[in-house]
C-alpha cells in the first residue's frame, strides 16, 4: 500500500511540474510573439498615438550626458534623432541609422526626413517623392518613430518639443546661411553622436550611375514593356534601342547554341562519321555492283550536257562519221 502511495504522489508532483512548465513556455512564447510582431510593424509617425504618448510621459528636466547614455545609467531610454533626405535609401543609410541605434545600450531612435519642397531648393531634385522616402525609413529595423518635414536648421525650441537628448550624423561640417557648421552648436553642448559614412555607397553615387548607364536601363524597362513616352524617348531613340535588343536576343541565342553544341561535340562528331560512312558505302555498294548499267543508261545524257549544239557545216549535208571526235567544252 505504502508503495501505491509514494507512487501515486510521485505522479502527482511530476504532473504539477508538466503542468509548471508548461505555463512557462506559453509565457516565453508569447514573449517572442510579442518582441517579433514588435519588429514586424512599421515605425509610426511622431505625430501618431504611440510616440506622442511616450514623448509626453518622458522627464526631459532630466539631461542625460554622453557619459551616463554610455554606461546604460540612465531613467529612461536615450532619445537620439538622426535626420537625411534618405533619397533611393540604400545599405549606407540603413548602417547610419543602425550606428545611432546602437549607440547606447537603450536607445530610442527618432528619425527626420526632409520634404520635397525644401530639398528641391536647397539641395536639389530628388528620385522619390517625400511620401516614398517616408515609408521607406519606417520599414528599416532600426527605426523608432519617423518625423516628417524635418527642419534643416536645428533650433531650441525643435530639440525641446522632441525632447532630443542627441542628434547622430557624420562628423563633416556642413554649411548653412548663418554658420559653417550646422552641427557647431550641438558639438558645444555635447549632444552630438558622430557616425560614420559607408565609403563608395551615396545617393550621388546611384544616380551617376544610373546616368554612366542610361542606354542600358532605358533597353531594359523598353524590353519589359514601358513606352517611350514613359522613358521620355524619341521615336528614333526607340527604334534604335529595341533594335540593340534584338541584337543581343540575337548573341544570347548564339551562344547558348553554341554552349549546347559544345557539351555534346564529340557525340555529333561520331554521329556525322558514322552516317557519312554509311552513306558512303551504300553508294559505292550500289554503283559498283551495276556501273555499266548505269554508264551505258547515262552516257547519251552525260554527252549531251557537255557538248554544245554543232554548228551546221558549209558545203555538205553530211557529215564525215571518220573525221576526228569534237573537243568536249564544259559548260559553266
């Protein structure tokens, strides 16, 4: 009986602890669920419910210095803003805003992206339209929440609205109308985060390419059905471009024929050979086993495609059977 009942509690207790456990693992599951739903959501606008709620709650009379963001020291998370017209974003302003992320140990980050109308004055045309580079920095990873129509000049009154404690951007001056360095007063007061550039990787850079290479791109969306009023191509233009396509249709198919013909050279080789053999000696075969059948068949018609028509001759109707044969002329 004594032995029913140890055992009987033993399952008891090993129940309890499926069940413990269990429980934990919805606990850790959920957890996941909820950091990776985090992570699939695009970064809300500053001026959405979520953001303007947790700006509202943040203590800015507290000022966090560069010292306490670093040691992780700090009552709240640390609130960095990097701004850019993030024109064709590209892997360099993903690792610009991952720098900023990165930062400090709990970093909130507030990204800035310029609108259409000031970049065309003061920078310059853009690829993408202002709502196409907002929505592409929400979908970046690194991204907290995204202020639209971000100012080029940073003022007191901008920094305490947004409650920035840090403005991370790279360490080159960059001239305004009323200073040489547009991130000298920031640099003063310690709220400058330096990041780095990625060397070959700009904006500049995709569009002086896209210019080296403009016949080959304006060939390629041809090929895949846009017009020339799309690409804004002459007519002649146009022509001429499918015409290059054709061309190289044309070398593709070439040589992926060749590349076939190349795989299997020595079986066609040995193929020709044996048919070639096999046509030889089923002529020679026939020809030798009947020649003069064949000779004597072929030999008025031989004699009369060789020989030009004769020429009647002066004096005589006849002609004498022994005088000597005419030269055979071939005809060409």
């Amino acid at each position: 009986m004594l032995d029913l009942h140890e055992s009987a509690t033993q399952n008891l207790i090993m129940s309890r602890k499926r069940t413990r456990s269990r429980s934990e693992d919805n606990v850790t599951t959920n957890h996941v669920q909820n950091l990776t739903n985090a992570f699939c959501t695009a970064a809300p606008f500053s001026e959405d419910p979520e953001p303007t709620k947790i700006r509202d709650e943040c203590d800015y009379s507290v000022k966090i210095t560069l010292e306490m963001a670093k040691s992780g020291n700090v009552p709240r998370p640390v609130r960095v803003y990097a701004d850019g017209a993030f024109d064709l974003f590209h892997q360099g302003h993903a690792k610009v805003l991952m720098q900023a992320k990165q930062a400090f140990p709990n970093v909130y980050l507030i990204v800035g992206v310029s609108n259409d109308k000031m970049l065309h004055e003061l920078k310059g045309r853009t690829v993408m339209t202002e709502d196409e580079r907002y929505n592409a920095v929400r979908h970046c990873r690194y991204v907290d929440e995204v202020l639209r129509d971000a100012p080029w000049e940073y003022t007191d009154e901008f920094l305490e609205k947004n409650k920035i404690d840090f403005v991370a951007h790279d360490d080159i001056p960059y001239e305004s109308e009323n200073t040489d360095d547009t991130y000298g007063e920031l640099k003063k007061r310690g709220m400058f985060l330096a990041t780095e550039r990625t060397e070959g990787v700009s904006t500049s850079d995709i569009v002086a390419r896209i210019v080296r290479d403009y016949d080959i791109y304006v060939r390629r969306n041809l090929a895949r059905g846009y017009s020339a009023k799309d690409l804004n191509v002459g007519y002649i233009k146009e022509k001429t471009l499918k015409l290059q396509n054709k061309m190289d249709e044309l070398k593709d198919r070439g040589k992926n024929l060749i590349d076939t013909i190349g795989e299997r050279t020595d079986d066609i080789i040995m193929k020709w050979k044996d048919e070639s053999r096999e046509v030889i000696d089923s002529f020679l075969e026939y020809f030798f086993k009947r020649p003069m059948r064949i000779w004597k068949e072929s030999k008025g018609k031989f004699l009369r495609a060789l020989t030009p028509p004769g020429t009647p001759c002066s004096g005589t109707d006849d002609e004498d059977d022994s005088s000597p044969p005419r030269k055979l002329r071939r005809v060409f």
